[in-house]
C-alpha cells in the first residue's frame, strides 16, 4: 500500500515583492508580482508577508489574492483564489503566514490587498513563498 506524506519543502525564495507594498494606501492592491511555477509545478506553498512597523485599525487585516497566467492570457484581477488574514493590534513590524496556497502549474501573479486601515510602511515590506509536494512511498 502506498502512503502520502509530505515532502521536504523547497527552500523560501527571495523576496519577490521589491517596492510593491511600500506606502500601499488602505483598501489599495499592491502591483502583481509573478511567480513561475510552469517548471518545477509545486502542488502547494506557504507565502509569507512581512510589513514594516504599522497600527493597524480594529479588525485590520491583508489579502493575497492569486491569479494565472494559461501561458497565453492572464486573469484579470478579480477574483482568483483569496486568502485573508488578520492583522495584531498595536505598533510594530508584523509578519503574515498564508498556510496551504494551492499553486498552480502556470506562472501566477500574486498581489496584496491592504485592509489594514492605515498606509503600509514605505520600506521594510517583504514578499516570500515556499512551495512543496507530497510523496508517495
């Protein structure tokens, strides 16, 4: 009988947000970025934001929105797969874990959403992602 259990994760890339979240104003989407999984097809990944110290409003919070590109058109940007995330009260740096992204086997364009109520930082704003699989043994 075959199992599935993880594999071991990829390393976490660079960070491919460069400036895109620096002052994004509140209720604004950032700049899409593009992460090409056409080659290595992960089947999953975890993304992590880190933004520059904020005060976030009660109940603030940031999406990542994913869309795709087939290889011929790209989505628009709405819609897509949604993930939402709360943000802590309080100044200072916060760091958000997106758990389980389904990738897909294209190259996808990846975007924030700010509802934080507040300006994000002009610097120290981070984008990463670490996909992984399953083993079959």
């Amino acid at each position: 009988m075959s199992i599935a259990k993880w594999a071991t994760p990829s390393t976490r890339s660079a960070n491919f947000a460069s400036t895109t979240l620096n002052s994004l104003a509140n209720a604004g989407e950032s700049t899409a970025v593009t992460y090409d999984n056409s080659t290595n097809r992960d089947l999953y990944g975890t993304i992590t934001v880190k933004l520059g110290s904020i005060t976030p409003s009660a109940g603030g919070s940031i999406t990542i929105r994913v869309t795709l590109n087939d290889g011929t058109d790209t989505a628009d940007r709405i819609g897509g797969d949604l993930y939402v995330i709360p943000l802590t009260s309080g100044a200072s740096a916060k760091v958000a874990i997106y758990n389980m992204i389904r990738l897909y086997p294209y190259s996808m364009r990846i975007s924030v959403i700010n509802n934080s109520g507040v300006t994000l930082n002009a610097g120290s704003n981070e984008l990463y992602i670490r996909p992984w699989n399953e083993d079959i043994v």
